[in-house]
C-alpha cells in the first residue's frame, strides 16, 4: 500500500511498495487516485511556463529542417547541412522533417508503444525488471531509488544495435502487423523502426561531421553510429501535474538522440534560460545533440538540457532512440582524435582505460543497477575526446578525454541534479 500521510511518511517504503506492484505510474492512474505519492513530488514545483531569466523569451521555437534536398544538388545540400551546424551550435536540437521514415512507421511504432502500455497490467508484470543486462526493460523510473523525486512516467526499452534481441523476446503488442502496409507485413514494427533510425542516425552523421569540417565518414567512423537504445516513454494523464514532471531537467549522455512524440507536446529545451515548448510537427522527428557529441566537438555542438512537463489532459507517448555505444565490449582504448589537435589545441579531455574505468565504477560504489544502460555489462575502451581539427589555439580543448562507460557511469552516478555531467570533466 503506498502511503499519502505525510507525517509518518516512510519514503523507502513507499518506493519499493510502488515497485513492487510492478504496473507503474498507469497503474496508480488506473486505481483512481487523486493525489500522487509525495516522492512524485519535485522541489521547488516545476513551473511549465517558467524562466530563469527576466529577458523575454526566444521569440521562435527550435529550427524544423527539410532534409529532401541532401544529398541533391550541392547548393541544397550545402544549405541543410549548413542549417543543422547552426541548429547544433545554438539549440542543441532541431526538428527534421522528409526524413525519409515513413509516417505510417512513425505512427505504427507510436500506437505500439501505447498498445504496450495500455494493455493488461498482468501481462505487461511480464517484462518488469530494473536488471538492466536485459535486452528487453520495463520499468518505472530507471532512477527510482536514486533520484531526488519519480517521474510521472513509464518506460520499456530495447537495446537494439549492434546485436538487437531475438523478435519473440520483444513485447507481442509491438510486433502486431499492420497487413495494410505491405512492406511491413513480415516485420515487427519495432524492428523496423530501428532499423529506419540507424539509418537517418548514420546520416545526421554525415551531415554533422560535414558541419564540422571533417570528412562526411568521420562521426560514424568513430562508432557514433553503431549502438542504439530505443526507449519508449508513456506519461499518463496526471492528477497534480503543477506537482511533478514527465522526466526531470537532464541532457542526454550519449551522441544523437531521435526522438519521435506524438501530438500531445510537453518537452522543453533550455535555451538562453528560457523553457521553449517542442511543438510536434506532424511527421516530424526531433534530433539532440547528446553529451560525448558536444565532448568530441570540443563544445562546437551543444546539448541541452531538456524536460518533459506532466499534463492532466491525456496520456503521451514518445520514443527516444539514443545512439550510444557504452552497450558494447570494443577492446580499443578511446582517445581525442590525433588529427584535430595541434599544440595551440589541445585536447579538453583525458584518455581512460577500461582498468581506469572499472577502477572509477568501484570508487564510485556502482553496482552495475544504477545504469541504465548497463555500462559495467558491456564496457568499451574507446577514449572520446574533442576533435583536434576543430580545435584551435583560439579556442583550446576543454575536456578531457573519457571512454563512453565512464562518462555515462559518472552521469548515472551523479543523478538529475541539474548539474551538467559535462562539467566533471572539463579541464
Ligand atoms: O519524452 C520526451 O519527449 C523526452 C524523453 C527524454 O528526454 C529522454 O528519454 O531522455
């Protein structure tokens, strides 16, 4: 039974209470309540319209982007890559849209997701587990325990690349068939979803080391490319949502986030101290830059923090695709790349083996369950740090160089206290 009596409020209790019902925010929702549990509760409240700052707020939202001229005449080509460079430098997100995904994957994935979560709560128990060396993960709040208040929000993630799991181990309602599209008919939405994102995601990454300078192969030469982690979110309709968030203010740890919401809107960005509203555009896919992106661009892209607010209204649905390879065993150690340094360019961050990294996990006390992507299961050796060709005596290095396990286990470790990850390692 999960406690409302403030004054013999036993937090502890309450959470593993919560858990162990194993149905989630929804299944709070659907029992009727009418007041969250006190560990929803943020503080101070999250206010959705909020600034940090008196000056007035962006006058646009962030940049939406056609993409139908890449890869076409070298003017139109040159203009798209040229609006992602600057969406990159000063957003740290932009929308695309004739991205290539057809709208009936999109929308397909988005009514699995909800079929997921909206189907019984008995069924769903199934795939419950905060163990996280599983392919398949449903859960409520990966950082339940740890962070300083829940998330009105429930989540199920697959890790799908490079070594996606065997289709019958993802959940039934996601593999429905839709007979109506033919190319779908022997496919598994998910599968195919995925298989669409690392497709786009290999090309944002064309575009974006184009915009950096570099040969259009670099970023996905590094690997940017090869894992990827689809995360699917379901915000339930919230009684007291002035109370709470949808997940808490955070930037993403890994390279490329492609997000992919429905109509209901709720994300924001933090731009010059003002929250700005992520309007859905229909058919559109929101893209991020994540935390090791901003790190190998030695701070030329940016990533933002960013928020979900709760709403009353209706249920939301979002799928986050995080291109990220903490998920694989790379016997390599990572370090800046040599071609983009010189002596004037430094490199911002520090190389790391996989001995400093299990060494800085043990000092860290991690016990391979508070990461959400399972960084101490599938350890790489890879040093990131910021590109030496963009790196000028001008404009030195500011990071160290760090594997994605270290800093994804720092980031986990340090929970969503609104304090860039990023920070801890610069020089
Ligand atoms: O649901 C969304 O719009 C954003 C989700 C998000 O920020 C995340 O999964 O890290």
């Amino acid at each position: 039974m999960i406690s409302t009596n403030e004054s013999c409020y036993d937090r502890a209790a309450d959470l593993k209470a919560f858990d162990e019902t194993k149905a989630g925010v929804k299944g709070l929702v659907d029992a009727g309540i009418s007041t969250i549990p006190p560990f929803f509760i943020h503080s101070p409240k999250p206010d959705p319209s909020s600034s940090l700052d008196p000056a007035p707020k962006p006058k646009f939202g962030i940049p939406v982007i056609d993409l139908s001229g890449v890869g076409k005449d070298p003017e139109s080509h040159t203009g798209i890559m040229g609006r992602i460079r600057v969406a990159s430098e000063t957003w740290g997100f932009f929308q695309v849209v004739n991205h290539g995904i057809p709208t009936a994957v999109l929308e397909e994935m988005l009514e699995g997701v909800r079929r997921f979560h909206e189907q019984e709560a008995e069924v769903k128990k199934g795939f419950y587990t905060r163990d996280v060396s599983k392919k398949v993960v449903y859960n409520s709040n990966y950082d339940l325990y740890t962070g300083p208040a829940a998330n009105w929000r429930d989540t199920f993630y697959c890790l799908m690349a490079p070594h996606p799991p065997n289709p019958q181990d993802l959940p039934s309602v996601c593999r429905e068939l839709n007979i109506a599209l033919g190319y779908l008919t022997s496919r598994e939405v998910m599968i195919e979803y995925s298989k669409q994102v690392m497709r786009l995601g290999s090309l944002l990454l064309e575009l974006l080391s184009e915009a950096l300078g570099l040969n259009k192969s670099h970023l996905n030469d590094m690997d940017c490319n090869e894992g990827l982690a689809v995360v699917c979110h379901y915000y339930p309709g919230c009684p007291q949502p002035e109370l709470t968030l949808g997940t808490s203010k955070h930037a993403d740890d890994g390279f490329l986030t492609v997000l992919l919401q429905d109509q209901i809107g709720g994300l924001q960005v933090l731009h010059q101290n003002h929250w700005v509203d992520v309007r859905p555009v229909p058919g559109a896919l929101v893209i991020n830059i994540g935390d090791l992106l901003q790190l190998i661009s030695n701070d030329k892209f940016k990533s933002i923090e960013h928020r979900v607010v709760a709403n009353r209204e209706e249920p939301r649905v979002s799928v986050a695709s995080f291109f990220s390879t903490s998920f694989q065993d790379t016997p390599k150690v990572y370090a800046p790349i040599q071609e983009l340094l010189s002596q004037g360019s430094p490199p911002r961050y520090r190389g790391v083996t996989v001995q400093e990294y299990v060494t800085y996990c043990a000092n860290k006390g991690l016990d391979g369950h508070t990461c959400f992507f399972s960084t101490l299961s599938y350890p790489t050796l890879r040093v990131y740090g910021p590109v030496k060709e963009i790196v000028t005596k001008s404009d030195p290095t500011k990071y160290e160089e760090m594997t994605a396990a270290e800093y994804f286990a720092y980031y986990q470790s340090k929970g969503r206290d609104g304090i860039s990850a990023l920070d801890h390692f610069k020089l």
